[in-house]
C-alpha cells in the first residue's frame, strides 16, 4: 500500500517538475506515409480481416445488399433458375438501385465510368467511419514507393 502511493505522488511530483520546467508533452508523429493510413483514418483493422466489423460498412452498400438478399430468397422461394434471375435482377436493376444516397455524409464524385461515388467509400467502407488515425504507432508500416523510401533527392 505504501509503495503504490509513493509512487503515484512521485508521478505527480515528475508532472509538476515538467510543468514547472517548461517541459510539453510528447507529440506524434503523424501517421501520413503509412499503408494503412486514408484521410486521417486507420484501415488497419479493416485490412487485417476485411467486412467483419459491420460498423465500417457504408450504409447504403449494406442496402443495396440487402435489396440483393431480398431478391435472392424471393427467387429461391419461387423456384427460378440463376438465368431467370439474372434476366429480371437486370430488368428490374434501376428500380432496385433506386434507393437514394440516405447518407448525410454522401459526397458525390464521379469516377471515368459515369457512375456517381461517393467521396469517402473506399473498399467497400466508409473512411468517416472508420477509427482517427492516432499518428505512427506500432502497426506503422511505410507505404512502398513514399518520398522517405525513396530518398530525399540531395544524394
């Protein structure tokens, strides 16, 4: 019991000297330049086993899916073949899809197809769900062919 307090008043008493000192806190380095790192968000996790935490989801992807699913038991109930499906998924395609971006997040850009995506859907998630990036940690791993690999330039 005393040794757990002395030390927590030795603690206190280092903080008090550093902030008597002048002395800040540690910074981190930000964590730019690693593979898992997007728009300030770490895909880590996402990366190691990928679709498994369904928080990180887009939401409208996990509608559409839904719909798909739908079709799917609806067409299985009914007896019809994979072909037929395919033929009226396709037929019925726009109005399955005519589900409105309920995102409020959704930011549209267009990609060389046409299609409209959004901003922040990258592999099937969405970055803004996804955790804050806290700067180089331990899983830090330098993403190949980034400036600090290839050198400075004054060589």
């Amino acid at each position: 019991m005393y040794l757990s307090n002395s030390r927590s008043r030795l603690s206190r008493g280092r903080a008090g000297l550093r902030a008597a000192a002048g002395v800040t806190s540690v910074l981190r380095l930000p964590g730019e330049g690693c593979r898992f790192w997007a728009a300030g968000r770490c895909l880590y996790e996402e990366s190691i086993n990928p679709g498994l935490r369904r928080e990180f989801a887009c939401t409208v992807l996990a509608t559409l899916e839904g719909r798909f699913d739908e079709f799917v038991v609806r067409g299985e109930i009914l007896g019809i073949s994979c072909e037929q499906a395919g033929r009226i998924w396709e037929q019925r395609m726009a109005q399955a899809l005519n589900i409105g971006w309920d995102c409020a997040n959704f930011t549209p850009l267009r990609d060389d197809g046409g299609e409209v995506m959004c901003l922040h859907f990258i592999e099937g998630v969405c970055l803004l769900r996804m955790p804050c990036c806290p700067g180089r940690c331990r899983r830090y791993e330098l993403l190949s062919g980034s400036v600090s690999e290839q050198g400075d330039g004054y060589e």
